[in-house]
C-alpha cells in the first residue's frame, strides 16, 4: 500500500510538473502570436486598400479618361506654340523699328510733327484740315502729284464720315503712306547665280561709290566673294574711293584709265567676275560727263556692254538719291527710269533732313521700289528698306514707340 501511494504520489508530482512543463513553452510562441497579428494588421491594410480602389475603380475608369484628354489637350498646344517660337524675330523687329525712329528722327520732328499737330486734340475734323495738311505735305517733298491723291482719298472718306476722330485721320495716312511704299519688289540685291551683277548710277556727290563699299561689306558679312568695277573714269577720286573700299572688304577692283572708255571698263570687269566666279559685281558709273557724250547715253551704253560680256545682265541697276535734294531727287530719278531700267532705289542722307516725304513722291511718281535706305556714315546704317517698319518708324506715336520698346 505504502508503496502504491508513493508511486501515485510521484505519478502526480510528474504530471504537475509536465504540464508547468508544457504551458511554458507556449509563452515563446506569444511572439509568434504577435508576429501574426502584425501579419494579419498587414492583410487587412491591404484589404482596406484594396476596397478603395475598387470603388473607385469604377470612378477611375471615367476620370482617368478625363486626365488622358486633359493631357493630350496640353500637348497639342505646346506643339503649336513650339513652331511660333520662330517668330522671335518681333523683339527683332521692335529693335529695327526703335532704330528707324532714330535715324528719322529729323523727319519725324519736322514733317511728320507738323502733320500731327494739325490733327491732334481733334474730337472732330474739319474738312479745312486737309488744306493744312496740303500744305505741310507739298513743303516736304512729298511732291504734287502724290499729296493730291493721297488728300483726294482722305477727302472722299471725310465726306462718307469715315473719318470721324483724329485717331481715324493718323491711321488712314498710315495706311495711304504703306501702300505707297509696298510698289514693287521690296528687299535685299536678289541672287541672279555667279555673278550677280549690280550696276550703280546716280549724279555726282549723291554718295554712289559710299553706297557700293557699304553694300560691298554687307555681301562680305554674308561670306559672298565681292568684285567692284571703277566705271566712273572721268573721276580720279571715285577711282581711288572705290579702291579704299575694296581693300576694306578684300575685293579686286577692275579699273582703266583716267578719261578711258567706261563702258570697257564695265565689259572687263564683268568677263573678270564670270572667270573669277564671284558672287557680286557691283559697277560704278560717272554721275556727270566732261565730254559731248550726254550721260544717260554713256549709261545706256555701259548696260549693253555688260550684256555682251554675261547674257541677261545687269541683274540690278539701282539708282542712288541723296534724300536731301528732295524735289531734285525726284527729277534725277525721273530721267534715270526714262533712260535705263531702274529695278530700284537707295535713298542716302534720310537722317538728315526733316522734311521726308520724298520717299512717298519717288515711289509713288515712278512706281520705283525703295530697295535701300541710309541713316548715317557707317555701313551698318545702309539698311534693308521695309515698308511697314519705315511707315511704323515715321509716323507711330511717341506712346507706341514706348510700348514696342
């Protein structure tokens, strides 16, 4: 008996101490228990996001439709506006037309100051303005012919009651002066192959051989090989004018002797270009003659030399008018498109006279295009002639000239 106790008593100790024994090994699990729950926090986050999308997949379907379009909208813009970006050259322009101003700042003081005191503070105008205006407009050198009908309009669109504010007035000028000036083919010396060939005329002292040498540079400027040719022989001076430049610009200079044939000249230096194969010939010409020889036949004679040494030339025959002789200007240039086919016109000096319409009286008496204008002595200042930035230049407002600024 004693000993069945002891063993059921020992049995019981051993139990007791295989359970204690086992309930400890559970607590190790308790991080795993928590290792779980992290597991299971993790699954429901995921499940919480998961329902989120899903209703709002529905809405996604519809809005990132929208986004797309969105998008696709903001890029056809930026497309459109990368290729106008090329249209930079309005800063350009600005800076030519503020330029303008200044080289016309003499005309823009005198005539077209005169002009516009007539009209402004006019909430109504007076159809005896346009007397005013005729008589401003014939002092500077716009001439007869031309100021008659650009007044004739004006006074038909008056009586239409077209014109009712000074505002109406300025811009029907504007427009009458712009289409004047729009007459033929506008721009630099067209390229007519190797070589192109430029014959220059004009009288004495207008600045014909300046005009070449400036001419001559920009050509350079552009990588285009020069050849001028001394035509004008009755003048030493020109001569030795014209080979100054050319050392300036590195070109050759065709030339003969004092009082030789001007039109052998011309036919050597041409044959000379076509062998060299220069890109520009530019051709001087005598402004006066000291013989019997009138000088329109002499330059008559000069152009079919040309022509027998390079068929179809000259390309271009500019005439060069000194913008201060105003109506003696438009006389020189009358005879001149009477004897040679003028394709057309340098006008020199502009900066210094305040007068400035012979600008409309050329164009519009002779139907002669502007090619080239000067505004000082150096050869940055022989500019591209462009009607709409000259009409700008010459007769926009001082308020406007501060905002295109």
């Amino acid at each position: 008996m004693t000993v069945a106790i002891i063993l059921i008593v020992v049995a019981l100790v051993a139990a007791g101490a295989y359970f204690a024994f086992a309930r400890r090994p559970q607590l190790p699990p308790a991080p795993e228990h928590k290792a779980l729950p992290e597991k299971k926090a993790e699954a429901p986050a995921a499940r919480r996001e998961e329902p989120k999308p899903k209703p709002a997949e529905r809405e996604a379907k519809r809005e990132p439709a929208a986004p797309a379009a969105a998008e696709e909208e903001i890029e056809t813009p930026i497309e459109e506006e990368t290729p106008a970006e090329p249209a930079a050259p309005a800063p350009r322009a600005k800076r030519d037309v503020s330029a303008l101003r200044k080289g016309l700042a003499a005309s823009r003081g005198g005539f077209i100051a005169k002009l516009r005191a007539l009209v402004s503070g006019k909430k109504e105008i007076d159809p005896a303005i346009l007397e005013q205006m005729e008589e401003v407009m014939l002092s500077s050198d716009v001439g007869v012919q031309t100021t008659h009908a650009i007044l004739g309009r004006l006074r038909e669109r008056l009586e239409k009651h077209e014109l009712a504010d000074e505002d109406a007035v300025w811009n029907a000028l504007r427009a009458e002066a712009t289409e004047i000036l729009k007459v033929g083919h506008h721009g630099a010396i067209k390229n007519a192959g190797k070589p192109t060939v430029v014959l220059m005329v004009g009288v004495n002292g207008v600045g014909k051989t300046t005009t070449i040498g400036k001419l001559a540079t920009r050509a350079r400027d552009e990588g285009k090989k020069v050849l001028l040719g001394a035509g004008d022989t009755f003048r030493a001076a020109a001569v030795q004018q014209l080979e100054v430049w050319g050392k300036r610009v590195s070109a050759d200079v065709v030339k003969g002797k004092e009082g030789s044939d001007p039109g052998a000249v011309a036919y050597e230096a041409t044959s000379k270009a076509k062998e060299a194969g220069v890109d520009l010939l530019f051709v001087d010409t005598a402004g006066r003659l000291h013989t019997k020889t009138p000088l329109m036949d002499e330059i008559k004679k000069v152009r079919k030399t040309i022509d027998k040494a390079l068929s179809g030339a000259p390309h271009e025959t500019l005439l060069v008018l000194d913008a201060t002789t105003g109506q003696n200007a438009l006389q020189q240039a009358t005879q001149f498109k009477e004897a040679v086919d003028l394709t057309g016109i340098v006008l020199t000096k502009l900066d210094g006279t305040a007068k400035g319409g012979i600008v409309l009286g050329v164009c519009d008496a002779l139907k002669v295009p502007v090619r080239y204008i000067g505004l000082g002595e150096r050869a940055e200042d022989l500019r591209v002639f462009d009607a709409e930035d000259f009409v700008e230049a010459l007769f926009g407002r001082e308020e406007e000239a501060v905002a295109a600024e």
